[in-house]
C-alpha cells in the first residue's frame, strides 16, 4: 500500500510540475473538474448524457487546455525538454491524445454512417435517440481508452503504477479543484504563468536531463 500511494504522489507531481503551468490551463482544469463531478453523478442516472458532458464539456475545456495554453518547448523549472516530457508521460501524451479525439471525433461520423453499428444496435429513429448513441459509444470509448493505458502500463511496468494511473485518472476531478481553485483568481490578477516557487524549490539539487 506504501508503494501505492507513494506512486500515486509522484505521478500527481509530475502531472502538476510537468504539463500545468498555464493559469488559463488550471483554470480550465478546474471549471472541467467540477463538470467531470456533474458526469461522474450522472452516470447513475443518465449515462449518455454523462458520457455528452465528460467529452463535450469536460475533455474540451481540459484540452484546450494542453493544446493551447500550455507552454512547450524547453521546461526552465523542471530544467527539462519538451520531448522527455512527452517521452516519460505516464498516460495520454499529445500524441496519444490526438487519436483518441480522432476516435472521439469518428465514433458519430461512424454511428451516422451505420446507424446500426453493422446490425450491433437498433438504429435511432429520433436525434434524442442519435445522440443517446453517440453518449453510449463516448462511454465506451472512454471506459475502453483507460483500460486500453492501465493494461499497457502494467505490461511495461507492472501493477502498481498502472493501478496508482488509473486511482490518478479517477480522482483527477477531487485533486484538480483542490489544487487549482485559486487559479481562477490568479489569472484574473494577470498571471499567465504559474511561478511554480514550490516545483522550483523542489527540483533544486535533484539531478535532470540537460539541454
């Protein structure tokens, strides 16, 4: 259990540290942590529709996030390049992000195509039935993307680090508005960057790849 939780801590830092320096990143991290709770709610009474939010809502404002906000190139805090970042990223790097949203994206160019799912499903007669598809294959999409990482995880690496991803995946939405509620309020002081004071405290002494 030791190892666990001390796994489950280093992976939460390196998210932190690594891929959240943008206030406007936190930010949205944070309005997409409390929709990600109004989904993880839903999911006990209207599973599509929160499978709609959790990709239509949640994902989007996360992502953009990542894609748009946060700054690439060389990491003077961690004292780190962009490509080690990329290469050590225990989940969904950019790359990895970029075919899940292409199949995030195809799922209803695919229902539209065959409203049948090739004879799997009956076809909806109504865009209130389109629409409880495309939530369902969302669902699925997301359920299959995360155990598609943890068993890749616990192939190179073992159980314990892809059991502490998968607790970190889950609990993302708690831990974020934890550690990102006063981003919001930062950003509006006119702090794009987060100072990262504490990583930069941290990382002091530890030895990181060079330039």
């Amino acid at each position: 259990m030791k190892r666990f939780l001390d796994t489950l801590r280093e992976q939460r830092w390196d998210d932190h540290r690594f891929y959240h320096q943008s206030r406007i990143n936190q930010s949205l991290h944070f309005i997409s942590a409390i929709s990600f709770l109004v989904a993880y709610v839903l999911l006990f009474i209207d599973p599509a529709m929160a499978a709609l939010i959790g990709w239509l809502f949640s994902m989007t404002t996360r992502q953009i996030g990542h894609f748009f906000f946060e700054p690439r190139g060389f990491d003077d805090v961690n004292n780190v390049t962009d490509e080690y970042k990329e290469a050590v990223k225990v989940g969904y790097n950019i790359h990895r992000k970029v075919v899940l949203i292409a199949v995030c994206v195809g799922l209803p160019l695919l229902l539209w195509l065959q409203p049948s799912l090739f004879g799997l499903i009956t076809p909806a007669t109504s865009w209130q039935g389109t629409l409880h598809d495309i939530g369902i294959a969302w669902l699925a999409l997301g359920v299959a993307g995360l155990l598609f990482r943890v068993a890749q995880l616990w192939l190179r690496d073992g159980a314990v680090p892809a059991l502490a991803w998968m607790t970190k995946i889950l609990t993302d939405p708690v831990h974020d508005i934890i550690l990102y509620h006063k981003a919001p309020l930062a950003l509006l002081r006119g702090e794009l960057i987060d100072p990262m004071t504490h990583v930069r405290h941290q990382v002091r002494g530890q030895v990181q790849p060079n330039r």
